[in-house]
C-alpha cells in the first residue's frame, strides 16, 4: 500500500513540476463537485454493489491536464482517490473528432483506496464533461480499480457528478 501511495505522490509532484515549467500553464483553474456512485465489485471482493455519494476536488496544471482527489462515502465503505486526468480537448484533432465546444471527453489514471476492507490500486477510467455554462458542467465517469492488495481482481465504478470551476 505504500508504494502505491508513494508513487501517487512522486507522479503528483512531476505533473506539478512540469505544470510550473510550462508558461502557459492557468494558475487559478480550480474545480469542486459532488457525484452519485455506484460500485461494482469483481472476483473475490469481499464488497458488494454499493451506492453513495463523493465530493471531489481537483486543480487543473494545464490546459489538458488536471490532478484530482476524491473521497467517497458508501453505505459501509469509504474510499479516498487521487487522479490525473488529461482531457482530450487540448488534442488538435478534436474539433473533427466530437464536433461539439461544449463535450469533453477524458482519460484518467489514478490509485484508490477502500477503507473498509483495505483495498488499494491503481485505477484507470474515462469519462466525459458537458459544460452548462462555463463555469457549471455534468460529468460522467468510469472507472476500473485493480484489487493489488486482496483477492479481489477489479471493482469498477460508475459516477454522475455535477461540477463548478473557479
């Protein structure tokens, strides 16, 4: 668990560093949400299908890339999570792609943890913005956390989170 840990650190303390490096790079693109989730546990979990609640909050380094944390509470289970996540918008090809200035879609790399029953692992998802305005969007997010530390071979999850940037 550790390791895990430790990695997530050193991984938050080169994307900041490399945030810090680049010039162009916002400085106060903050954002918060709350989301509805659903987990789904795989293989030998000892958890089974949980729905709850989590808050997240996260700051974004560059204009692509955002670094995240989030806490869910469940209905016997917590769980804490720190992510990286790099949006597809700041691709070149994305205006032929989707076609739509309002949709972003991202990919999100990560590690989490369940308190309840000690599972930790790395998580990897996708998942998808639809901007209400420019500061309100709805989120949508799934995510696949392999069971490192027990017998359990993945827990997948799925979110609907409504956010606000500042």
């Amino acid at each position: 668990m550790r390791r895990i840990v430790t990695a997530g650190l050193a991984f938050a303390a080169l994307l900041c560093a490399e945030a810090s490096a680049d010039e162009g790079a916002p400085g106060d693109a903050w954002y918060a949400g709350a989301a509805a989730k659903l987990v789904l546990p795989q293989g030998g979990a000892r958890l089974r299908r949980l729905a709850g609640g989590a808050a997240r909050a996260g700051r974004y380094l560059t204009e692509a890339v955002a670094l995240e944390a989030e806490a869910a509470w469940l209905e016997d289970s917590a769980g804490l999570s720190v992510r990286a996540l790099w949006h597809l918008h700041g691709w070149a090809a994305f205006d032929r792609l989707f076609g739509y200035e309002r949709f972003d879609p991202f990919l999100a790399a990560g590690a989490t943890g369940w308190l309840h029953d000690g599972q930790v692992g790395p998580t990897a998802g996708v998942g998808a913005l639809y901007y209400l305005t420019d500061a309100w969007a709805l989120r949508l997010d799934a995510d696949a956390t392999l069971g490192i530390d027990s017998g359990a071979e993945a827990v997948f999850s799925l979110s609907a989170c409504l956010q606000y940037s500042f």
